[in-house]
C-alpha cells in the first residue's frame, strides 16, 4: 500500500537490540513511581521481607510489587490478575520491572500481607509532600463519604430490613395458599381441577419460602448477636449506611479525609465502618495536625459533623474549627421563636427572651453525660406573645455548660462565610476523583482491614498525580530523592 505510513517489518533482525530505557520518555510518570519506591526504607516502614531468606527459592523483592501496585492504582489498574497481564504486555510495566512477570496470586498476596506498610508508605508521601514546602497553609477540610462494599444490599440485615423481608415472606405464603384453596372449591364446585403440575410448583414455591423463613431466623439470632445489630454475608465488616439521597443508602464503608485547603492533597484518611460522621472530627484534625506538624490547626467541616464534645476537643487541642451548627428544633418550622431568638448576657448568666424577659438559671441536669443548665421565667403565662414562642407553661431554654465554645464557633463562622465554599471546593473533588477511578464497584477487597489498604493505595496515588501537576514528573523525583 502506498502512499501510507507504515510499520515495521516483523521479521526483520536488528543488528543492536532496542533498548527499554528508549522506550520510556523522560517526563513518563513511571520514573516518579520508581524513583519514590527506590527512595523508601522499605524495612522501617514494615516490609519484613526485605532481607532474603539463606534457603528456598527466592522470591520477588517488595520493592517491586509495591511499584506495580503504585503504577497500577496510578491508571485504574487495580485488580490483580489485570496487573499480571499489564506486567507482560505494557511496556511502562516491563521497563518498571524489568521484565519481570509475576502471576496474579503473588502480586494479591503482596497487598493482602502488606496492607499496614502500605498504608504508613501512604502517610510517607504526605513527608515528602510537607518537606516539599506544599503543605505550608496549616488549613485543612474534613469530609466523609460512603464507598460501595464488595457486600450487595440483598446481603446485607438489619432489624428493619429482617422485618420487611418477614413480613414480604408471609403475604407470598398466604398469595400461593389462596391460590390452592380457590381451585379446591372450584373443583369441589364441579369446575375444572388445577392442573397437577401448577399444584406442584406452588407447593414447592411455599416449601422454599418456608425454608427461606429459617434461614432468616438463624440469620437473625447472630444479627441481634452483633454490637450494632447488623450482618453482612460476603463482606462482614460491611455497613448498610444512609447517603444524601432519599430514601437511598449503600452497604459499605465511610471514609474520613482531611485535605489540604491550598495545594488539595489528601493529608490524612481513614476508614471506618460508622455511617454519622459525628463523632470523627477530633481523631480527623488531630491525624491532619500531626501529618503537617503544625502547632495550630484550622479545620472545616460541614455540619454533619457538629458535636459540641468533638468541638471542645479540638478547640482545647489548639485546633481552630468552623463547624456550622444544624438547625434540629422543629419550633421555627412551626413558626416560633427558636433558640438563637434568645440573647445570652455572659457577665449575668442569664436568658433575654424576645419580650425582654430575664430567663434564670433554676436547676443543672445530666443529659448524656453532659451537664446541662436549665433557664426559665416566671412570666411566661402573662406573656402576650408566648404563642409565638411555646405551647407549654413556660419557655425553657438548655444551656451545655461549655456552650461558650460552641458560640465562639459560631461567630467565627458568621465572621468568615467563605469558609463552607472553601470546604466544598476542597475536599468533595478528591472524593469524586478517586470514586471516578474505581468504577461502579468501588472496593474489590473484603474487610475492613483489607479495605484499608485499598484506599491508602488510592490515595497514594492521588497525591502523587496532584504533586505531579502542580511540580512536574521532574519535580516529584528530585522531592522523594532529597
């Protein structure tokens, strides 16, 4: 064919042998991967198998599985027997290992008995990044998002869930036995007899239900058995968990991140199977502190995660939070006063209500472990706008006895609202990257401790293509090398 470029002849001999090395430019991520594993101290982060055994048949050097493990999570590569066929058709993966092909039980077991040092690899990055100068700002958002198990929904139990299952049981039960009883009084009446075969299926559709009804009891003793009554068959440390969403939800985990407000690396995750993020934002901004070894520490989070005790955590920690507080009292919706209606004077310990009324402390409660004072007045029955504010004898109003932290939040909130967009903007893009990534099916792994591995992985190598964009393939190399 002429007038077309054309290849190479296939059996054509070369004299000197192509080199790997011509195949790989120099501004390839892959030289980033395997200039950052080179730079690890593999021993001190915990790969024991670093030093090789004196008998046996060798084995691979971990330095090597770790390499295709970045470089496949790097391109969307994440199951294992997709690696193993990457390793002997992908020149990226030949050059990286020098034309070593493991099979796909060898690179799975690598992650599955690594996951802890791969997960402080991880949190070595996050170093590199901070040594970089990248991670200079001390701000952080917190976030949390719901990632698909291995586990479907049809295998997952929970009270609710047994019950309706139950209930859906018996009404197909009584369906199939009314069906039986109608052709027997039609066929008592002189009408035409049930066909034999019909009558045989629906006894057998009535024996697999009622064998279906015992496996859901014993199903049921163990779910009441676990701490939050809940059991998963394929994955069991999976969790049904609610998302935004009406009435929707997934069978998965929760993963908590805090991200770097400027440079939008992740510093710091973690995974866990609780579906609030209420009682995650101590552990999240003290884990982000810690990665950016700062004295002090801005944090923002949405209000899913206001809790006045996680608050006074990281504000006596010297961690500055803007936490939005969510407005939980029906009473505006009713169209009354709420709480923020009443004015607290700090100097008199008292309560202004809207018709200038003094609310009083009268009595100190216990509610859940915190100390809660009670205000009221004793005017509130001659009052000519109490319509507006309760429909009980008197407006009491609750004050947590370290509630003038959670006010001091509140007015450096209401002193800085670009905050909440400087959180959407931050930490919700890495969440839709990395599930973008995944695929439909998120997690591929089983457990919580194997799941955790999975997700250092990813966020490795998020941080690695932001750090890429924002220093290059060149920049990233002389950081891990310095």
């Amino acid at each position: 064919m002429k007038r077309f470029i054309e290849g190479s002849d296939r059996g054509q001999s070369t004299l000197f042998p192509e080199r790997l090395e011509d195949y790989i430019g120099d501004d390839n991520p892959v030289r980033a991967v395997d200039a950052f594993v080179d730079a690890l101290d593999l021993g001190a982060l915990g790969f024991d198998s670093v030093v090789p055994e004196a008998t046996g048949r060798p084995g691979y050097h971990p330095a090597m599985l770790l390499k295709i493990y970045v470089y496949g999570y790097l391109n969307q590569v994440q199951s294992s027997r997709r690696l193993e066929r990457e390793c002997q058709r992908n020149i990226e993966l030949v050059w990286l290992t020098g034309r070593l092909m493991p099979d796909f039980k060898t690179i799975a077991d690598f992650r599955k008995d690594y996951g802890p040092a791969i997960g402080e690899t991880c949190r070595y990055f996050v170093e590199v990044c901070r040594r970089a100068s990248l991670l200079d700002s001390a701000s952080v958002a917190i976030d949390g998002s719901k990632f698909k198990a291995v586990n479907g929904r049809d295998k997952n139990f929970t009270r609710s869930k047994m019950l309706r299952r139950m209930g859906e049981i018996d009404k197909s039960v009584a369906r199939y036995l009314s069906q039986l009883e109608s052709a027997d009084r039609r066929e008592a009446a002189g009408g035409a007899p049930m066909p034999e075969v019909k009558v045989a299926r629906l006894r057998e559709k009535i024996d697999i239900l009622h064998q279906e009804v015992e496996r859901l009891k014993a199903l049921e003793a163990d779910m009441l058995a676990s701490d939050d009554k809940q059991i998963s068959l394929t994955d069991p440390d999976a969790r049904s968990m609610a998302t935004s969403g009406r009435d929707t939800g997934i069978v998965g985990y929760n993963v908590q991140s805090a991200v770097d407000t400027e440079s939008h690396l992740i510093v710091a995750h973690e995974v866990t199977n609780v579906g609030p993020d209420r009682g995650q934002l101590s552990n999240m901004a003290e884990q982000a502190r810690d990665a950016l070894e700062a004295g002090e520490l801005e944090a923002v989070a949405d209000r899913g995660y206001y809790s006045g005790e996680e608050i006074a955590a990281c504000e006596k920690a010297g961690i500055k939070v803007f936490v939005p507080k969510p407005m939980t009292s029906g009473a505006k919706a009713e169209g009354r006063f709420g709480k923020q209606d009443f004015a607290y004077i700090a100097e008199d310990d008292i309560y202004v209500c809207p018709a200038g009324e003094h609310l009083t402390k009268r009595f100190t409660t216990s509610e859940k472990g915190k100390a809660v004072d009670r205000y009221w007045t004793s005017a509130c029955p001659d009052c000519q706008i109490k319509d507006q504010c309760t429909t009980a004898k008197e407006r009491r109003i609750s004050r947590w006895q370290h509630e003038e932290i959670l006010d001091e939040v509140q007015n450096r909130i209401d002193r800085s609202p670009d905050k909440m967009r400087l959180r959407r903007q931050t930490v919700e893009h890495p969440f839709g990257t990395i599930k973008s990534w995944m695929g439909a099916t998120h997690f591929q792994m089983k457990t919580l401790k194997n799941v955790a591995t999975e997700m250092a992985l990813h966020v490795l190598a998020y941080n690695m293509k932001r750090v890429m964009a924002i220093l290059g393939v060149d920049g990233l190399i002389s950081a891990v090398r310095e």
